[in-house]
C-alpha cells in the first residue's frame, strides 16, 4: 500500500485523493476502478473532480478496523493508476 494513503480512525478508513493531469485520465481511471469493485464486490466511496480524485476505503463491518483486506485493496487501486503516477506511489 502506497505511502499516499491515511488511515483515519473514526470511522476507521483509508483515504487518498489522487491528481490527474485531464479529464481523460480521471474518466480512464475511474472506469479501471469501477471494473475492480465489480470483480472484488467493493465499492468504496469515491467523489472526483475535472482532475482528481478522492477515494475513502471503509471496511465492510460497521465499527471494524483498517485491516490487511482493506490495504490489499488500496493497493490493488494504486495498480490503477497510469505509469507515470507509479513513481508517486
């Protein structure tokens, strides 16, 4: 999991917000991270502008904690992102 992501604790949560550089590459990642939620049954809450995005990672219990299944998504999320944010990670 990328050094990007905070954990929250109440509610207990991961958060990012990524920027892009156009609208093209913020659609094209928010359609690559609608098809993983479909694939994981997750989906977690995302809100985006022209060029970034925001992402809170909740777990899937109410009052549970950040765990290793939340953080595998998280990084499966950075695996996401075009190659020149990988050095962002």
């Amino acid at each position: 999991m990328s050094e990007k992501w905070t954990v929250r604790k109440r509610p207990a949560r991961l958060e990012r917000r990524i920027e892009f550089t156009d609208y093209e590459e913020t659609r094209e990642f928010l359609d690559r991270a609608a098809d993983l939620a479909e694939r994981q049954g997750y989906y977690p809450d995302m809100s985006f502008g022209r060029t970034h995005v925001s992402i809170s990672l909740l777990p899937k219990e109410e009052g549970a904690e950040v765990d290793d299944e939340l953080k595998q998504y998280a990084e499966q999320m950075d695996a996401l992102l075009p190659a020149d944010h990988q050095d962002n990670l």
